[in-house]
C-alpha cells in the first residue's frame, strides 16, 4: 500500500523514530532496560501513550505515575546510552522512505522529531538518508515539544511553507495531535506499516 501525497501539499515533514526509521523496537529496549536498572518496568503501553516526547520530559511522568523520584537528566543520559549502544540496528521504513526519494529536490522536507539533533543525524546517516534533509528540528530547537504544535510549526518556518501546505507523515499519538493543531496535512503512517 502506497502512502499518497494531499494535492495541497508544498511541504513535508517527517517524524524520526517510528515513521522514518524502524528505531521503536531499539527505543523500547532501551526504555525497559534503563528502567530495570532504577527498579521498575516500563510497559509498551506507557512507551506507545508517551512516543514522540523527549525522554526527559517523559521521566517526571513516570515519576507521578509511580511515585517514583528519578532524575530526568540522568535517566536520559543512560536511556540515550543503552540506545546509542544498538542504533546499528535501525532500519528504514520502506513506504516513508519511498516518499523521501520520490519528492527530493521537487518539494521542500524536514524532520520534526522529539528526540536529540545529533542522534537524529546519526539515524540519518546511518540509513544512508542524510543528504536527504537540511532542516532538522529537535528537542533542542522548542521549547514546547509534541503534543504542542511548535515542532511542526518550525519545521513550517524553516521550510519557508505556510503550515496549512505542509504534510506531516507521524506515526505516535503525541505527534499526531501536534500536527493538527498546527493545522497542518496529518498523515498517520501506522497504517502503511
């Protein structure tokens, strides 16, 4: 099944982990064991509700949810370790990278992602997709990460694309509600997966 491109559409934006590249499974296994280590389990439930947010904003979550007093930053440092440790083992997910290739050079592209701007270069690199994309928008870049719509709206920016013309191709629910409302072209990748 192919994923289509809306006819209104003068840019694109492209999730990272889950809709670009096959990096879930290498997350989720850093997640489970990071919270091995600071003695609790960490369900694909709770991975699944809180994808595309930074892990350190995910930490104080848990925190209340658990009655837990984890330091983000430092849980984050080794969640970001334990991942680095198996990111040879990303892959592309072939009908987003198909688009990619399709519509470089013909309309403006960008990611958006929750994630760090260096391990978000490194994923690219190591699929080979990095001459694809200039504009990078990270965890780094806004303050207000997904489900808020700033992510998007940069990418928006930088492509110089009014956010009613840009696609955005997501896979979690975070990015999802994002993308709406920056009132944007929504496209739920999981379907085509």
């Amino acid at each position: 099944m192919k994923i289509n491109i809306n006819k209104n559409a003068k840019g694109l934006i492209f999730d990272m982990d889950g809709t670009l590249a096959d990096s879930m499974p290498i997350h989720f296994k850093a997640w489970k064991l990071t919270a091995a280590e600071n003695g609790f389990e960490y369900t694909e439930k709770q991975f699944l509700e809180t994808a595309g947010m930074p892990t350190h904003k995910i930490v104080p979550v848990i925190n209340k949810k658990l009655g837990l007093n984890l330091d983000p930053e430092k849980f984050s440092r080794r969640k970001e370790q334990l991942f680095l440790e198996n990111i040879k083992d990303v892959k592309l997910i072939q009908p987003v990278a198909d688009i990619v290739k399709k519509y470089y050079n013909r309309l403006p592209m960008s990611i958006g992602t929750g994630g760090k701007k260096e391990i978000a270069k490194l994923t690219l690199k190591i699929l080979g997709f990095d001459k694809y994309f200039d504009i990078i928008v990270s965890a780094e870049d806004v303050v207000n990460h997904k489900p808020n719509p700033d992510t998007f709206l940069k990418c928006a920016e930088l492509m110089k694309v009014r956010p009613e013309f840009c696609q955005v191709f997501e896979d979690g629910e975070m990015g999802l509600i994002a993308a709406e409302k920056a009132g944007m072209i929504v496209t739920d990748v999981r379907p085509y997966l």
